[in-house]
C-alpha cells in the first residue's frame, strides 16, 4: 500500500510532467526536428531527467517507429519520469495546445492566408537556431571521433540525395550494422539504466491492442454504418502507417478525406497554412480536419485517433528497447545508429529548417541572434520564439524581407 508520501511524490511528478510539457506545446515552433532541440534543452541539458546517451537512444527508437517522432519521443520522456499516466499527460500537455489553435482556424479563420506573415516568418527562422544549438551539442556527444562523424555525414549526404523516410529507416539500420562490425564496443561507456515505468505485461497489452484495431476497424467499419467510426478508423490507420512523420503524413490525410467528400482541396490547403502558425506537432493538423468535418467532436475523434497508434507503439516498445539496448553487442550498433541520427538531422537542418527560413542577410541574422541567445546568454526557449515572432514581423514591416 503506498504512503502518503509517495503518492505525493508521484502526484507532483504528474503534475510537473503536464505542466512542462503544455510549456514545450506552447513554444516549440519549427517541426519536428526542432522539436527534438527544444526537448534536448529542456529535459537533457535543464532539468537533466536523462543523460545525453539515454535521450540519443530514445530519439533512435522512435526513428524506428511509424507516427510522429518528436511526439512519441516526449511520450517516452513522460513515461520515464511518471510512469505510464505521466505518458498521456506528457502526450495531453504537448498535443493540446496546437490542437486547440487548429480548432480555432478550423471555426474563424479558414479563408485568413497565414502562409506569408512576418511573424510566422520569424517562427521558422528561430527553428535554424533551436536545430543548430542541438546539433551542435548532440555531434559533440554523439558523433566526436573520426569513426562515427563520418558515419554522421555519409547519412546526411544520403539523407539529402534521397529524400525519402524509408531511406532513413534504410540508413539508420545500416549505421546499426556498422556500429556493430566496426565501432569499438569500449568507446562510449553505458549511462544510468532507465526506469521505464511500463510493465513488459502493459507492452504486450499495447501490441495486441494495436494489432487488434488496425485488424478489427476496418471490419467494423463495413459492418457498422457510423460517420465516426469511419473518421476513426481513417486517421488511426494514418497513425499507424506512416513513416518519417511531419510534413509525410499530408498526403495520406488528403487521400484520406478528400476522395469521400469530407472536406474540400481548398479546405485541405487552407488548413495546412493554418498548421504553420501553431507550435507542436504537425499531426494535429487532424484537429482541424476533425473540427471542419464534424465540429469539436470530430476533432476529438481524429486528434485521439491519429496519436493512439503512436502511444501504443511506444508504450509496446520501451519496456524491451531497455533491456536490448544495455547488451554489450547492441551497446556498439547504438554508437551507429546515433551517429546517424546526427547525420538525418544535419540533413533536415538544411532542408527544409534552412532553406524554408533563410531567404535574406536579414534572416541569417535573426538566425545568428536567436542562436546567441540560446549558446551563451541561456536564455530560456520560449523568450527566444517570441523574440524571433516580433523580429520577424519587424523585419517584414520594415520591408527587409
């Protein structure tokens, strides 16, 4: 029976995990790549909940797994800390305020053309420097010999020449398998052992169940004559699907919602301008969908659908992830494999963090000076953004953009 104490304990621990986390939805702008950065400072470099070898090992697993990886990589953290309930209010905290904003394009500004302000403008350009920072710091820890950074820029090469997610699952596997022959298996001592906080019964749980919906809803679905059961077997098969996340899970939804005459290609568009303008993951993009199909309650259905799968996985994942990656053997593929992320988030630096947002000397110095914030005056992630926003607007008011 617990004590008092330690129910307490946990409560503030549940507690501090929805509270930064709702933080980390409000300001983290610039996709899932910067997202990566902004959890590094937060939960790596700030509050120092995992080292930098256990934080590079969860980014690998999730680069492993089909959803959104920024998302499931703050779910794990959230598991890690508070256990499995600490993974949906890491998972409610970051979702929930990019959810609530598309909502709000879906009902008041679905004709308002966001695509060109400065503002918005100002947000990418922060992404440069939020990305830059966490590279830099992760190919210092990752990738510091001659071994593993040209592991790191043959990846991004081919990153860059094929751009494509199932080239990045390709990479990654294959870094493993050099990691494995090649790397010494001395070289990176093993970090503090995790406390995953889900039962290996819970992970097995987590696959059955997931494997039992994408089987079971599309049965269902021709059986049972139901708009919402339709939405959701929809967006919880892309959820479960799909591979590299971000800006690939587009094309999917389109196929998903425009052929049945849900939405219309202008409604797509206009929603997908609107998703540049809120910080957060990318995939509630569903939110909005859900909102302009059925109101509130579809972008219920859609928002819980698209990030089921993502949680399941994670939660089937983590408590076997721990025990593999703490092999000796496994220890030198991980060496590979992170190096290679290294190299894939190089690779996304450029294109599209960079190319999307440097399109003049005046950019590059916001980029510089957001970087200079963040490097040597510390200053905390979200004054950084609002900084940028309001540069960015000045930049575009002044016309040097």
């Amino acid at each position: 029976m617990e004590s008092n104490v330690d129910v307490k304990v946990r409560s503030r621990s549940l507690l501090e995990v929805l509270l930064i986390s709702a933080r980390l939805g409000l300001t983290s702008f610039g996709g899932p790549i910067a997202h990566l950065g902004y959890f590094r400072e937060e939960y790596v470099v700030r509050r120092r909940w995992l080292d930098e070898q256990s934080y590079a090992n969860l980014v690998a697993l999730c680069q492993f797994l089909p959803g959104p990886a920024s998302s499931q990589v703050n779910m794990a953290i959230g598991m890690l800390r508070a256990g499995f309930l600490g993974g949906i209010l890491s998972w409610i905290g970051f979702t929930l305020p990019s959810a609530l904003g598309l909502m709000a394009f879906a009902y008041f500004l679905r004709d308002y053309d966001v695509s060109q302000t400065g503002w918005l403008h100002g947000l990418m350009v922060v992404a440069v420097a939020v990305v830059a920072h966490a590279l830099w710091g992760m190919a210092k820890n990752l990738a510091p010999d001659r071994e593993r950074a040209t592991i790191a820029i043959l990846t991004a090469i081919a990153a860059l020449t094929w751009q494509t997610a199932w080239v990045q699952i390709f990479l990654i596997t294959a870094a493993g398998v050099m990691g494995w022959l090649f790397l010494p298996k001395g070289q990176i001592p093993k970090g503090p052992e995790l406390n995953i906080g889900v039962s290996r019964r819970t992970a097995v749980l987590s696959w059955i169940m997931l494997t039992g919906l994408l089987a079971g809803l599309p049965l269902l679905r021709q059986a049972i004559t139901s708009h919402e059961l339709s939405l959701f077997d929809s967006f919880f098969r892309v959820g479960s699907l799909v591979f590299g996340g971000g800006h690939v899970v587009l094309p999917l939804l389109q196929a998903e919602v425009v052929p049945p005459g849900w939405i219309t290609d202008a409604q797509f568009v206009a929603g997908y301008g609107a998703a540049q303008a809120v910080p957060g993951p990318l995939f509630t993009f569903a939110a909005y969908l859900g909102a302009v199909i059925k109101g509130w309650w579809g972008a219920l259905i859609t928002t819980v659908a698209i990030f089921l799968p993502s949680f399941l996985l994670v939660t089937g994942a983590l408590p076997f992830w721990g025990t593999i990656s703490r092999q000796s053997t496994f220890q030198a593929a991980l060496k590979g494999i992170n190096a290679a992320v290294v190299g894939i988030l190089l690779a996304a630096f450029y294109n599209p963090v960079w190319t999307k947002a440097i399109k003049t000397p005046a950019d590059f110095s916001l980029a510089l000076a957001a970087l200079g914030m963040l490097m040597y005056w510390r200053v905390p992630p979200w004054l950084v953004v609002l900084f940028s926003g309001a540069g960015g607007a000045l930049l575009s008011v002044s016309g040097l953009r």
